[in-house]
C-alpha cells in the first residue's frame, strides 16, 4: 500500500514539475502539419490526345466515368446561350439508340448518365458499369440533334429567361460579370431573348462539331475497377475519337477602375439590396501567395468566423448572412464580398463592408485569426482525402494547371507557412479597396438618398443588361387634382364600375398555390362592413386561421390561439371590406412610381403603400412594412391575371413573397354574395 501510495505522489510531483516549467503566457506552437497520404491515379493517353486517369477503389461496387473537355473560354457573341442548348440536346438518344430506349437501359441498369456541352458522366454499380460506359460513349460520339428537340430546349431556354426578368438576384448577377470582365469576354457576355433567337440547330451541330473533341480532355475514372481490364475497354470505346483543331481566343484585357466607384442598378420591385464589392484577379493556383490569398479571404468573409458577417449580420443586423469569395484562374477571376441587405441599410452595409475590406490590408490580423483559418482548410483538406474522386479531382488540377507533382502533398505545409505578413500583402494585392466596383442592385427610390449622402465614390447607372443609363427618375410629378380617392374610384370604373362594387356585400375566394411540390390552399371569407376570415391549410390540413368579427378577433396556428389585441385589432377595426380599397380612399397619394414598366400611382396607409397602375388604373402591388428579426422588412405582395367575375374584375394571381422564396396563390373560386354567414366569423 505504502509502496503504491509513493508511486502516486511521485507521479503527481513529477506532473507538477513539469507543468511548472511550460510557460502558459506564450501560445504553444503549432505542431507539424500531419502527413497526409495522398494516393496517385493510374494515368495513360491515347493517340487522339485523350488522358485518362484511373482510381481504383474497391470498398463499394460502384463505378463513374467523367469526361471534361477543357477548352479554352470562348466568346459566343450574338449567339450566346447555344452552348446550354448544346448541353441540353446531348444525352438525347443517338443515332444508334432511340431516345425513350437510351432513359430505358440507363434505368433498367439504374444508372445515372448526364451530358453537357463540355463533358459527360456516367455512374452505377460495377457490374453494369461496361454497359453504362458504353452507353455514355454513343450517345457523346453520336448524338441526335432534332429539330423537335432543339424547339423544345429553346422553349425552354426563354422560358427560363422570361421567368427571371425580375430577378433582383439574377440581374445583379449578370451585370457583375459584365462590368467586371466586359460584354465581350466569355466570362462577361450573357445569354438573352435576343441572343437565343439569333441561334439556329446548324449552330449547335457545328459548336459541336468543332468544340467536342479529345485535343484537351480528360476522362478520370473512379471506383471498383482494375486498371489492367478497364484501359482496353477505354481504349475500344474512345480511340476513335477524332481530334479536331482548337484554335483559342485571344481575351480582351480585364481592367479594374482606377478608383473606387459604385454601380448602380435600378429594380423598382426590389424589397432587398444586392451589394457586391468586386475587383479582378490574376491568381494562379501555383503562385506563391495563393495560400495567404485563401487564408485572408477565410479570416475576411469565409464564413460564420469571417468578418463581413460578425460585423454586417451579427453586430449591425443588416442582412442574413455576409461573405467573401477569390477565385483562381488560369485566365483571369475576381475577388467579390457580398451582402443581400435591407433597403433601408444598404448605405450602411456598404460602408461597413469597405472599412472590413480596408482594415483587413492596412491592419495585420490576428494570430488567433489566423490560425482558425488554417484549421478550417486543414481540417476540409484532411477529410477531403479520404474521398477517392478528390484524388482523381487533384490529379486533374495537377495536368490542367501545370502544377508540380508533389503539389498536394505540400499543401498542409504550405498553409501552414503563411505568416500575418503574407495575410496583410495578400490582402493589399487582391483585395483592392481602392480599386473595386461597388455594384449595387436595388430600388433606387429606397436606396439612392442615402447612397449620394453617404458615399464617397462616384455613382455610375446601368441598365438590367450592363449598358450606361442615366439616374432614375425618383418620382414622376402627381398630375393636378389627382386624389387618393380620385384613385381608388378609377380603381373602381376599371374592374367593374363603383355599383356593382358596392353591390357586393360578402366574397368567398378559394385559392392554390405550391410550395417545393406540397399543395397549399387558401380559402378567405369577407363581408361588410370589415368581418374577415382566412384559412391556410397544407395537404388538407389547416395550419393557420384568423378570424375578426367586427369588433374581435383571434389569430390561430399550431395549436396556439391569440387574440387580437393593440396595433392589429386597431388595424382589423379600421379596415374595409369585400374591398380594403375604400378605406385607402383616407390614404396619402405619394408619388408615381415605375413598376414592372408602368407608371404607378403609390398611396402611403400607415406602414403600407398601395399602388395602382396609371393607365389601366388596376391594382398591382400592395407593400406592408413590418418587423422581422433583423429590423424592418417590406412584405410585397402582387397582383395580376384580372378576370371577370359576375360582372367585376379580380385578380386570379396573387403572390406573396416570404423571404426570398415567392409563393403564387392561382384563385380557383370566386362567390359573390354566398358562402358566407356569420358563423364563418366565430
């Protein structure tokens, strides 16, 4: 006992000494970066100039294939978008296989085969995967190209672009790129109605012709394979793969402004401002600060950790989310920090954003900075490693961009040699604060008072395709003796005529609408003189019902009732109906504003603005300022389809937005004068 007694002290002693003797005040160093062992992929290249890696994994029995074609970026001009039409009419049978037995076999073998205009994939189990290779091959080698299908792709293709005309999100997109690279660099132009309607199917059969060739493509295959069976399988099936004659283009320069100035996009339906700060880069994966440009963007906007977001969402409340991105290139990329904010801040967040660009180069950052952001690309390279098609991916990187032979294999070591000195340079060469294209996409009534009294960088307009344009009109003049109520009755004469509106004493509307596939109804009951009554119900279940009975109410949803007290009952109290129109007769006609491309008359009722089109003098759009948990949002919802109903016209499509996903409720049922009692209002 003495004996083990003694052995415990002497170990406790000995901890204590050594304990004693580490200098807690300092922050251990960093150990060495683990080794990693990375595998390297069979490779072979076929006399067409085809190369092929090969990883062979045996864990699961399952097998992929996929084939880049890279080519040099090509500028497709007046003819933008025929290399998605490409893409869609690959994959469409072949001249061997008709299309319904090609999706037949792919099925049958439950396999997955896709095409695009660069490429090919095909993946399934290991025994079929002969079969699913060949499949790929024929239909890559001798495609289709219908002018049924080519009518059908193109459909949609303008139905796509039709359908993101308004887009707040998709339009800040495109005129990025363009202001960033220019309308006449691949990575600037876009595809447009004009453009598609420029392309015929001899312009896909000769993109094709001319572009899918095996000059500069790769085939990597991973999974259950053996390397000795699988390359005269590859060889059969792609030597005779013709080569073709690549020319490059040669790019237009990429030029960033000689000082900072702001882009703005006017979007009179924009309920949210796109901010983007952006600036070019020329930076290669094999440069020697590549590693410090990551590791500065990671501290920067790289995500929950990064700086954009602890000071514009977490701090400030302006938007949801805020980061940054670099990109490396063998031509040319960008830097770009970005934000979705409130109208009301976008001034602000703009501000907030450069001071975070400017301080992350004139002030080094922190240790402590520094090394979680190199935890995070240690820890995702660790757990990448493990994947077999990241192996195959690294090979790829290795031949495409010339890199070394062992360059994955330094990468830890080389994260871990970046210095808060190589941070800062970093972030003076490829963040340039100076030199950057503030582009904001936003609704200029909203934003752009604030914007000239905050800004210091000069304002530039464009258009929702990247051309100069002049500064929005901010309001267009009330013409004299033009009244709120002189509005509404005009609102009145155009669905039907003031009689047969004051003829209707109760609605009951029956609607639809889809949210990601679940069916969801609407069913809303109304009588004079302000008795209201809604219920939504998903999949036949009612999720959310509100009820006012004229002088009470109640709200109720997931088992929870509340009644209807302070500023809502207010509200329901001093609303009208069927038509909530009559009480914006005592509203406010504020301005005329653009909407969709009309003139619109705005009346301001407490925090809503209601407007109504000028010409046809319909309502369009109602906007509702309410609280949300980062601040004051605006609640939009749209109306539009009018149809007559006994007489008078109602809009038989409402949507509603909630957040960035919008909700479009299709009236199925109008009553007038039915279906409603007292009862409903209980």
């Amino acid at each position: 006992m003495k004996t083990k007694i003694l052995s415990i002290v002497t170990i406790l002693f000995l901890s204590l000494t050594v304990s004693a003797q580490i200098d807690r005040t300092q922050q251990p160093k960093p150990g060495p970066a683990p080794k990693i062992n990375i595998g390297t992929p069979k490779k072979f290249k076929l006399n067409n100039g085809l190369q092929v890696l090969v990883v062979e994994n045996h864990k699961l029995p399952r097998v992929s294939a996929t084939l880049t074609i890279d080519n040099p970026p090509v500028s497709y001009g007046n003819k933008k978008g025929v290399e998605n039409l490409l893409s869609g009419m690959l994959g469409t049978g072949s001249t061997n296989t008709p299309k319904e037995k090609f999706d037949e076999e792919v099925d049958f073998l439950g396999a997955n085969v896709s095409f695009w205009d660069e490429g090919a994939r095909a993946s399934s189990l290991a025994k079929y995967f002969p079969k699913v290779l060949k499949l790929m091959t024929d239909a890559a080698f001798n495609p289709v190209f219908s002018q049924e299908e080519f009518d059908k792709q193109m459909k949609q293709a303008l139905d796509g672009i039709k359908s993101s005309k308004n887009s707040v999100s998709a339009i800040a997109g495109r005129v990025e790129g363009v202001l960033t690279y220019g309308k006449n660099h691949p990575f600037g132009e876009f595809t447009s109605e004009e453009t598609l309607k420029n392309i015929t199917l001899q312009d896909v059969k000769d993109l094709y012709n001319k572009s899918y060739k095996p000059n500069n493509a790769y085939l990597v295959i991973v999974g259950d394979v053996e390397f000795d069976k699988i390359k005269p399988q590859i060889e059969t099936l792609f030597g005779a793969w013709e080569k073709g004659n690549i020319v490059a283009q040669t790019l237009p320069e990429v030029k960033n402004p000689e000082t900072t100035e702001i882009d703005f996009i006017n979007m009179p339906n924009a309920v949210q401002s796109e901010l983007s700060i952006i600036n070019s880069v020329d930076l290669k994966m094999g440069d020697k600060d590549y590693y410090a440009a990551l590791l500065a963007n990671q501290i920067l906007g790289g995500g929950g950790t990064g700086r954009l977001y602890k000071n514009l969402r977490e701090d400030k409340g302006y938007t949801y989310g805020s980061y940054s991105g670099i990109g490396a290139s063998r031509y040319v990329s960008r830097f770009k920090a970005s934000a979705s904010v409130r109208n009301a801040v976008t001034d602000s967040a703009m501000v907030e954003a450069m001071k975070e660009i400017n301080k992350i180069r004139y002030q080094k950052a922190t240790q402590e900075e520094l090394e979680i952001a190199k935890a995070k690309y240690i820890g995702s390279f660790v757990r990448n490693v493990e994947n077999p098609n990241t192996i195959a991916s690294y090979a790829l990187n290795i031949l495409t961009n010339n890199l070394p032979e062992d360059y994955y294999k330094n990468y830890l070591k080389n994260i871990n040699a970046v210095t808060l000195n190589d941070i800062q340079n970093a972030a003076i060469k490829y963040f340039k604060g100076d030199k950057a294209r503030i582009v904001i996409t936003g609704k200029g009534i909203e934003v752009l008072k604030n914007l000239e009294k905050t800004a210091d960088y000069k304002i530039n307009y464009f258009d929702v395709n990247g051309n100069p344009t002049s500064k929005p009109e901010m309001s267009l003049p009330i013409p004299e003796g033009v009244t709120a109520e002189a509005v509404i009755n005009n609102y009145y004469k155009a669905i039907g005529g003031a009689d047969k509106v004051n003829a209707i004493k109760s609605l009951a509307i029956n609607s639809e609408a889809s949210i990601q596939g679940t069916p969801v109804s609407l069913v809303m009951k109304v009588a004079k003189p302000n008795k209201q009554a809604s219920t939504v119900s998903v999949m036949g279940n009612v999720m959310q019902k509100s009820v006012f009975d004229g002088t009470k109410g109640y709200q109720e949803g997931r088992g929870q009732k509340k009644e209807l007290s302070g500023e809502e009952l207010e509200e329901a109290k001093n609303s009208s109906t069927p038509f909530p129109d009559e009480a914006y007769k005592k509203g406010k006609l504020d301005r005329i504003e653009l909407i969709d491309g009309n003139n619109a008359y705005v009346i301001k009722v407490d925090k809503s603005e209601i407007f109504y089109d000028v010409k046809t003098g319909l309502k369009v759009k109602e906007e509702k300022t309410a609280k949300g948990p980062q601040g004051e949002i605006k609640i939009p919802v749209t109306f539009s389809d009018y149809k007559e109903v006994n007489g008078v016209k109602f809009p038989h499509k409402t949507t509603r937005a909630m957040g960035p996903m919008k909700i479009e409720f299709i009236t199925k049922e109008i009553k007038i004068n039915e279906g409603v009692s007292d009862a409903d209002f209980q």
